[in-house]
C-alpha cells in the first residue's frame, strides 16, 4: 500500500481510526478497493472488515440487479 497524507478538520483528529475505517468502507462501495485491500486500510482481517462495513451502512455484497440479469442470462446461454 501507499501512504498518503490528509489534512482533516481538527475535530476529526480524534477519531482517526473511525475516519480511516469510513473511508475504506466507502471506497469498497464503490468498488475502488477489494475486500481485502480495505480490510487491510483498516488495519483489519478480511473476516473482521464486515462489522466495519456495517457500521457505515455500507452492503457487504456489492452486487446489483443488473449484474445478477446478467449473470443469469450467461449461464442459460450456456
């Protein structure tokens, strides 16, 4: 992993951890960072990193109507 420097407002300063964890979490929504990549920006195990996710709202399946559509019209395609 990289690291990066982010200037925060000061009341954030004291939730470090939590604004670490909203970012990984938001950037696992929109499907910027794997499972794992996040759980590991966290500081966390992949099998942990779900509490993580629900703590923000954040669905841990990232998978919607239109990609299950589409999977099933591959698989009757056959």
């Amino acid at each position: 992993m990289t690291t990066i420097t982010l200037q925060v407002p000061e009341s954030l300063e004291k939730e470090h951890d939590n604004t670490i964890r909203f970012i990984a979490a938001k950037l696992y929504e929109a499907g910027k960072l794997s499972l794992g990549q996040a759980a590991e920006m966290c500081g966390v195990k992949k099998w942990d990193f779900p509490a993580v996710l629900t703590s923000f709202n954040v669905d841990y399946f990232q998978y919607s109507a239109e990609d299950v559509i589409a999977d099933v019209e591959r698989v009757s395609k056959g």
